[in-house]
C-alpha cells in the first residue's frame, strides 16, 4: 500500500535536484585534443563564411536601391534570422572545443533555447512568406503590387518575427519550468528541448511541453502544406507559359527558394550548415543580387 502515496521526502529531494543545476554539461564534439581544436577551426571557418555571406546581402539590399523589392526585402529578413542562428549556438561550441570544457551556466541554457527556437521559428515564417511571394510573383504578377505593398510586407515579416517571438517565450518558460532530476548531461553541443526534456521528472509537465511542441508542429506542418500547395500551382503557370525563355526565367527566380527550403527542412545540423550555405545559394543564382554585390565590392578602398 506504501507504493501508492507519494513519498514527501523523495519529491523535496527530486525539487532539490532541480533547484541545485547551476549549469548544463553539453556533449563534446571529440575526445582528444587535436580533433578538439580541428572542430574549433572547421566552426570558425563555417561562422566566419556565414557573417560574411550574410553581412553582404544585408549590406547590398539595404544600399541598393534597386534591390528595395518584396523578394530582396524577405531576403535581408532571413539573412538576418540566420546570423542570429549561427550566433546563438556555435560561439559556444567553438569556446568549448577551445577551452576544452562541456559548461553551459543555467541561465545561459536558457537564453540560447530562446534565441535558437525564436530564430529557427522565424527563418521558418519567413521562407513560407517567400514562397508566397513567388506564387504572387509568378501566378498574379497583375496583382503584385496591391498584395505586396511596402506596408503589406512590413507587416508580414513584423508577424513572422512577433509569431516567432511569443513561440521561443512560450517554450523556453515552459521548458525550464519543468523540475528535473536526471543529471544535467545534454546529448547535444547546444541546449535543445529535447534534449532538457530528458532530463525532467515530471510527467504533468513533460506532457504540457510535448503538448506545445505539438502545436508547433502542426503550425509548421501547415507552412509545409501552403508551401507545397503554392509551388504546384507555380508549376502549373510556369508551364502555360507559351516561350521556353519565359519559362526559364520564372522557373529560375524559384530554384534560390527551393534550394534553401530543402536545406533547411533535411539538414540535422539546422543552426550551423543553412546560415552558412544560403548566402551562396542565393548569390550564385540571383544575377541583380550578384551584380549589387560586385558594386559594392568595386567600392570598397
């Protein structure tokens, strides 16, 4: 009959446990020294391209006026969202390869889940906002000014950051509301829900986190639906169109957008390898980005 009640002593010592973490333990990207200060170099040279890919995207759309276009404005949003992944959790990691220590404090845990889900949730927001400016683009190019006005767009990025917001808030409150009593070891180089969830030992609120992560899912399964639903009819127009030139060209303003949406839903390491490779998917294919890019480098003294 003892194993029905709860222990009082054992829950005080489980919110104990909880109440004692003053740091997380995050998992070490090698063993030895030399692979230690080989990850360290790869981070840099992989957080160094993308500062420099993004900082001149955001530079040549924020000075080229000709760049002051809906499509190069959601651009500079997500070259914006994507410095702030990279910058939430790979200085850490570089620290750490250097240094040689898996230390993250409690509260630095905290800010970098908040940051890294504001920022995933906003490049997410965002290139569903892209996809909705192709299909606008290319399915009702008579309309294109009237449904992506200067104000229409500012309110729509205004949503995806606020969206992404309230989302992160919500999940890192509840995250590290949960009292957790199974060490504070985390199977990742970054603090991650998942992962903190592992740790926790309380079944209530195990539940009422995995319910939000539900719903987050289901949003962003819905941003996968729209942005399917808008490509299959990009397809459709794209093939009505009577000159095998104009198709290319329409066709070709897509593939930047679908590059960088399949990076960013296959990828695992989804903080790290997009913010990097999509200023360079987006240069390579996009003539006036390049073309602004080369200007602004012929400036320079």
């Amino acid at each position: 009959m003892i194993a029905f009640f709860t222990d009082p002593h054992a829950k005080a010592q489980q919110m104990s446990n909880s109440s004692s973490i003053r740091h997380f333990l995050l998992l070490a990207l090698a063993d030895t020294r030399q692979l230690q200060l080989l990850h360290f170099c790869l981070l840099l040279g992989i957080s160094l391209a993308a500062l420099l890919g993004n900082g001149l995207i955001i530079s040549a759309v924020a000075c080229g006026h000709h760049l002051h276009t809906p499509m190069f404005f959601f651009l500079l949003n997500l070259a914006l969202s994507d410095l702030g992944s990279i910058c939430t959790t790979v200085p850490k990691a570089m620290h750490n390869s250097l240094w040689d220590t898996r230390n993250i404090s409690y509260t630095g845990c905290a800010a970098q889940l908040f940051m890294l889900v504001f920022f995933i949730s906003a490049e997410l927001s965002l290139l569903t906002i892209m996809c909705y400016d192709r299909y606008v683009s290319i399915c009702k190019p008579l309309h294109y000014g009237t449904l992506l006005g200067s104000r229409a767009c500012a309110h729509m990025a205004a949503a995806a950051w606020a969206s992404a917001f309230l989302n992160a808030l919500m999940h890192t409150a509840n995250t590290f509301s949960l009292p957790l009593c199974h060490g504070n070891a985390l199977g990742q180089f970054f603090c991650e829900i998942p992962q903190i969830l592992k740790l926790s030992c309380s079944h209530s609120n195990f539940l009422r986190e995995l319910g939000l992560i539900a719903v987050s899912a289901c949003l962003g399964f819905g941003c996968f639906v729209f942005i399917v639903f808008s490509y299959v009819q990009i397809f459709r127009a794209v093939l009505r169109i009577p000159s095998e030139q104009g198709r290319h060209k329409a066709f070709s303003t897509c593939l930047p957008h679908l590059a960088v949406l399949s990076l960013f839903l296959s990828t695992v390491l989804y903080s790290v390898v997009p913010p990097a490779l999509n200023p360079l998917i987006y240069s390579l294919r996009n003539q006036e980005l390049k073309d602004a890019l080369r200007k602004m480098m012929t400036r320079l003294p």
